[in-house]
C-alpha cells in the first residue's frame, strides 16, 4: 500500500541457515538489504524467538545472548539509517528481552484485539465488492468475535465450494457455511452479556473510565476499560477490586446464580481479584500487614487464616458491587439486551449508555 519495498525475516529463518555464526550473518543480511533498498520496512515475524536474558531457563543462555546482542546491535544500526521502518510481530510479547522493546527500537507497541464489525465489514467488502451494505453487515455481526484469521479461513474456504460448484462466492453462499446456533444458546450469551455490563456500569461509577470496548465470542466475553488505580491509594485499589468482581455480583443480581465464568484461568476475573488483594496485604504496605513487605504469595503456601481474609474480603467486593448495580438493574438489564443484540459496542456506541453514571456516587468500601 506504502509502494515501498517489504523486507520479511524470522528468526527461524535466520537460524536455519547453520551455526551461530551463519544465523548471525543472514541477520545482518536483512538488515543489510531493507538499508540497500530504503525507503523500505523491515518486518521481523515471531520476535519472541530471541528470547530474554533474564528468563529462568540458562540452557544455551550464552547462545541466546549472543543472539540478543546481535539483533541489538543490528537495530540500533538501523535507527542511524534514515528510511527504515522495522516492525516486529509477536504472540508473546512477555517473553520477549526488555532491552529489545525499550524506546529507541520498538517505539511504539501495539495490541491487537479481535477485530471490531466495521473491520470485518472492511474484510468482507474486500472479498465481495458487489454485495449489499445491508448484507455485509449482517455478516459482520454473524463474524462477530472471531479473529481475522478464522474469518479468513472462512472465505477461502467458502470461495473454494463455490469455485467447485461453477459459480461465484456470495454473502448468501458464505452465510450458508456458517455453523448454526448451538441449541440453548441464548441463555448462557445473555448470562455472559449480563456479567459484562455488570463489569461496565460499575467501572463507569467508580471512575475506572473509559470502559472502551465490550464484546461477545465464542469463547465468552471481554471488557475493555481503564484502571481504577491511578495513585496507588488504598480506596483505587478497593474500586478495581470492586469491578473485577462486579460481573459476578450482577449475574446474582439479574439472573439469582452465579456461573464459573468469573473464574477459571489465570488470568480470570477471581484470578485478578485474589492476586490484587494478596498484594494489597503482602506487597503494597496498604493492607493486614501494615509496613512489612512478605513478596509475593505462594497459594499453595497460604494459611488457613489467609485463605478465609481473602475469601471474606472478595465476598465483601462483590456485595459492594451487587449495592452499586441494585439501582440500575433496568439499565443494566437493557444494556445486556443491547449487547446480546449488537455482539460488539466501542467506547462511542457506549457513551450514550454510561455517560450519566457518574463516578464518586457510590457507597464506601467495605473496612
């Protein structure tokens, strides 16, 4: 799109080529022909091959650091050359050196989350530019939640079977391919739709704004918002615990249950709730422990006094959030509705829905 020349390396590639030396080569190699052709991009795929110096496996650490140290020196030589765009892709973005991702090589760093409907209508319209408006956006919303590789995987396959078949792809053709609706599905995406917008309104109360995006999967749901921690207080640090809890206090609100879905992985919503309360206590001089800092906690080391703190305390956040929602349960019942209709609401399809909550009106923390 640029019209300039797009420079591709991987590590792997860099390796295949024999022992260090050799991958050290062909890594100068890149860098060599992206400054022979510039203006240009450098494009390095799954930089998180380098690895870090500080990871905890030592085997051919030195190897790895020379590695490090080559790829290190190699972009700081590409920033004196005028003309080079390097761009790097990774999965892993925490295994990755520290000294690889600071300013002055990688400048900017950048997520990307499942794409929005107006992107996969963007794919879409790519792939069938006679369609309707209209039915491309159906179609987006029937994508709605998947990555674009699994979008991608879609329409090629879908342009195949019409290829097979003697004609040419459609929007009708390629809706056909979707799978149909689970059977009893509606109930757990509207318990999912409620556990998130319980997560959105009270971030919008206690200030933790703006709640930036939500959206349904295939997988369950997402909220992405700001923190409620801004400086380090102890009351930011209840409102954040608040909110992560708030998904479950309003699936108790609306639906009288609760569901593991607050639960479950490292990176769950109890997950997040217990580690921050741990440091609140443990880590943080904030907390039981006054002053003292006791590093980070071992859960299978933790007494049974620590255990029944925590579990009290969450308990008590997740009442906090349930008193917070009480008095907005017809909105946040309809802003379920809304999602469970829509799948996917940025920040400004959400505004007109959480702009008149305003932060500070909400009870005290528990004690």
């Amino acid at each position: 799109t640029a019209g300039v020349p797009l420079i591709e390396a991987t590590l792997g590639s860099w390796q295949s080529a024999g022992h260090l030396g050799d991958m050290l080569r062909e890594m100068r190699r890149s860098f060599a022909e992206a400054i022979r052709q510039k203006p240009a991009v450098l494009f390095i795929d799954e930089i998180d091959a380098a690895g870090s110096r500080q990871g905890e496996d030592r085997h051919n650490a030195n190897y790895r650091a020379n590695v490090i140290n080559a790829l290190l020196t190699e972009i700081d030589q590409l920033t004196r050359a005028e003309g080079v765009i390097l761009i790097a892709a990774t999965n892993h973005p925490d295994a990755i050196d520290p000294a690889i991702l600071r300013p002055g090589r990688f400048d900017l760093h950048l997520s990307l989350p499942l794409p929005t409907q107006a992107q996969i209508r963007h794919m879409l319209q790519r792939a069938l530019p006679e369609e309707r408006a209209e039915d491309l956006a159906a179609l987006a919303l029937a994508f709605s939640g998947q990555t674009p590789a699994a979008i991608d995987a879609r329409l090629r396959a879908a342009r195949a079977a019409a290829r097979r078949a003697g004609g040419q792809l459609t929007a009708r053709a390629l809706r056909a391919t979707l799978p149909a609706a689970e059977p009893g599905r509606a109930a757990p995406d509207r318990r999912i739709a409620v556990h998130e917008c319980g997560h959105a309104i009270v971030a919008s109360l206690l200030g933790a704004v703006p709640v930036r995006r939500m959206q349904l999967s295939s997988e369950g749901g997402s909220t992405s918002r700001a923190s409620a921690i801004h400086e380090g207080t102890a009351p930011e640090f209840e409102n954040e615990l608040t909110i992560l809890l708030a998904g479950r206090a309003a699936e108790r609100l609306i639906l009288g249950s609760i569901s593991a879905g607050a639960g479950g992985s490292p990176d769950s919503d109890i997950a997040a709730a217990t580690q921050l309360q741990l440091q609140f206590d443990r880590a943080f001089g904030l907390g039981i422990h006054g002053s003292a800092w006791l590093g980070t906690a071992d859960m299978k080391l933790l007494s049974d006094d620590d255990c029944t703190r925590l579990r009290v305390k969450l308990e008590q956040f997740e009442r906090r959030a349930r008193a917070l929602l009480a008095p907005h349960r017809a909105l946040l019942e309809r802003l379920a509705d809304h999602l469970l209709a829509n799948r996917d609401l940025d920040e400004t399809a959400l505004a007109p829905w959480l702009s008149e909550l305003a932060a500070g009106a909400a009870p005290a923390a528990p004690s």
